[in-house]
C-alpha cells in the first residue's frame, strides 16, 4: 500500500526566491524537511511570450499603476497542472477573511494552489475563468501577495499531523472555539513582583480549565465583539445572556 501524497501548496508569483523563507525554519521547516508537507513556487514570467517577458499592462479605463495581464497569468495557471480537487485561491486585500475554520479546511484537503497578486492587481477575467476563491489575511493593503501566502501556509501546516509535537497544542488557542486564547504563564514563580495567579499552581484541574475559559471569554468581549457576539448564549460562565423568563403577555 502506498503512502499517501503529502499536503501540498503550489505558488505562483513574480518573486520565486521568497519561497520557503520562514517556512523553512522551525516547526514548518523540519516537517518540509522530512516529507510531511511540499511547496512549489512558480514564475508566473515563465509564462510570458515576448522577448521583454511582460507580465502587466496598464489598466481598462484609465488610472495609475498596472495590472497583471488575463493571458499571461491564465498560461501560468494552466501549465502548474494541478488536480481539480485542490482550490485555487488568490491573496486579496477584498477576499473573504482568512479564519481558523478555513484553515483547518484547507489543511484537510491535498493543498492549494496561490496566486500572488502584484501591482494594481489582477484582471477580473482570470480571476473568473480560472475559478479563483479571493482569501484576505486582514485589512490592510501589502505590498503583494508573497507575505500573505506565507501565513496562510503556515497556519495550515502547523495543523498537519505530526507537525506540531502535542496535539493539544492546535486545540487550545486563540480561535479554536471562537475565543482569543487565554494568558500563559511559566517560571519564575514571581517576576517582577507579580506571581504566577494561584489558581494555576492549585493542582485543581477543574478550577483551572474554569479560569483559563472566564480569561478568553473577557479577553474576547473586550478585544474582539465580533467574535463575541458569534459565541452562542449557552456558553459557560458567560455573563447577560441568560434567557429572560416569559411575562405573561408572551402568551
């Protein structure tokens, strides 16, 4: 029986040499190393057909900056050959929000392929007719996609098994069940004049577990309402989302 083909990402951008970068350190770069996972970073210039290698043109319409060419960036998509179950995506400031639950998505399927945008972006037609899904890291505008791509990988490859040493690790942090992580601590017992909080060194795992939840329940009410506001009423210990008692005009 063979072994299965390892999680794959495929990149297309005009900077090659940005790939792995950090993906080839630490966690992600030892599980590069050993198999567990690959990358591909393709030139989209390789698919440029005059002697200039031109990729960008300026835009319909009028306006500053360039866009990258439909017919150069669609030759590029082609020749990478990838099987039709694995989604193509493409870094973009007015894509979907990247999130956990996407990420984990992507980490269980075989790997996607990346397009990288530059300049003023990409033209509309590739980004319909190659089927292209517009992923956003935040709400900012970068430079181009390359940086993007990176993170993305790098939260999907972190979720990989036997990426990460304890598997508990991908369990219990910010997002996996809608809230920002709890605070850590770790000796010295007392720095800087404030100990580690007693409750965490009481051996009383129950008490613990209730701790670490209220700290990620007020940490993301007071940092994050969006999220806040998407963690269901019956949440434990979470404070004015009881139900209210019927009067009697409810009927």
């Amino acid at each position: 029986m063979t072994n299965p083909s390892p999680w794959r990402a495929t990149v297309l951008t005009l900077f090659p040499e940005m790939f792995p970068g950090p993906l080839g350190a630490s966690l992600a770069g030892r599980a590069l190393a050993s198999g567990l996972w690959e990358i591909e970073a393709r030139d989209i210039r390789a698919s440029a057909t005059d002697r200039h290698r031109s990729v960008d043109d300026t835009p319909a319409g009028g306006g500053p900056g360039m866009v990258l060419r439909a017919d150069v960036l669609a030759a590029a998509i082609d020749a990478a050959e990838i099987s039709p179950d694995r989604p193509k995506l493409l870094m973009s400031p007015r894509g979907r929000p990247l999130t956990q639950a996407r990420v984990a998505e992507l980490a269980r399927g075989p790997g996607p392929l990346i397009v990288c945008g530059r300049f003023e972006g990409i033209d509309q037609r590739v980004i319909d007719g190659r089927g292209l899904d517009e992923v956003s890291i935040g709400d900012y505008v970068l430079s181009g996609g390359e940086i993007a791509a990176l993170a993305l990988i790098d939260a999907c490859v972190r979720l990989l098994p036997g990426v990460m040493g304890k598997e508990a690790s991908g369990t219990e942090e910010s997002f996996s069940d809608g809230l920002l992580e709890y605070p850590q601590y770790t000796r010295p017992q007392l720095f800087e004049g404030v100990p580690i909080p007693e409750i965490l060194t009481s051996g009383d795992h129950a008490k613990v577990a209730a701790w670490r939840r209220a700290q990620s329940e007020a940490l993301t009410e007071a940092r994050r309402p969006d999220l806040w506001a998407k963690i269901p009423p019956k949440a434990p210990n979470r404070p004015g989302r009881q139900k209210t008692p019927k009067n009697k005009t409810d009927g």
